[in-house]
C-alpha cells in the first residue's frame, strides 16, 4: 500500500472513531503518517484525559493495526 493510500484510510478510520470520542466530549485530528506510524492530536475532553494513553494503545491502536498492518504505532502531538 502506498503512503497516500495509507493515508487515506487512516482518515477513514478516524472519521469512523470519531463519533465514539464525541459521545465523551473529545475528539482527535490526525496530522500525518511517517515511517509507519500515525501522529494524531486529541482534542475537547480526550486531551486532558488521564485515560489517553490507555485509548491511543488500547484501542485505537488494535484498530488501525486491523486495518493496516503497517502501521507500527501512534504518536500523540501536542499542537
């Protein structure tokens, strides 16, 4: 798969995890993909969270990998 398809899918799959983090207040914006791995930014309620970690390589994390075997893991930027 080449990066812009990895990309795209990427964003899919954040549009489709989205809902799940607006029932809870937060959000998340994806920022790029670079030497397999994802860089997103938490947002709302999911910035502050002291659950954030457990999100990115809990579940998050198992999702995109399902997806896109890939992706080595996920990197959260604060911007």
């Amino acid at each position: 798969m080449k990066n812009t398809e990895i990309e795209d899918k990427i964003k899919e799959l954040v549009e489709n995890m989205r809902p799940y983090l607006n029932m809870d207040g937060g959000d998340m914006e994806f920022v790029k993909y670079e030497d397999h791995y994802v860089y997103i930014k938490l947002q709302g309620s999911c910035a502050n969270c002291l659950y954030q970690d457990n999100t990115i390589n809990d579940n998050l994390l198992e999702y995109f990998k399902e997806e896109i075997p890939e992706i080595e893991g996920i990197i959260k930027v604060e911007l």
